[in-house]
C-alpha cells in the first residue's frame, strides 16, 4: 500500500491543530502492510516523552483523518 504525502501531511496537520504539543517531535504517518490489510500508525523522529499522556489520542485523530481523505 502507498501512503499519499499530500492526504498524509493535511491528516498531520489536522492532529496538530488540536494537539500542538506534539509538534516538536516530528510525527509522520506511516503505513505497514498486515497479512490482510494494512495499519496506519505514527513515528516520530523523537520519542515523544510519558508526561504527554494523549499520545494514543494524538495518533487517532492523525489516522481517522488520513483515512477519511484517503477514502481508506
């Protein structure tokens, strides 16, 4: 599966906006293919640190909006 750079960087952009504190760590979606499927999940270039709790929530928004641009 192929991600879309556009679809990916307007997902990441969405997330951001409502959870800006991970911005320093430089999120970036990515897609690994499954036996059946694929799954869309979050690296960052810097591990985020445990204080920042809504890191599950973060990764949420990031792919429900890639997702839903994507049409996947």
């Amino acid at each position: 599966m192929d991600l879309n750079p556009t679809f990916a960087q307007q997902a990441l952009a969405e997330a951001l906006a409502r959870y800006p504190e991970f911005a320093p760590f430089g999120a970036r979606i990515v897609v690994r293919p499954l036996h059946s499927g694929a799954a869309y999940l979050l690296e960052y270039e810097t591990r985020p640190p445990a204080e920042l709790s809504n890191a599950w929530e973060f990764q949420n928004v990031a792919v429900k909006a890639y997702r839903r641009l994507a049409g996947v």
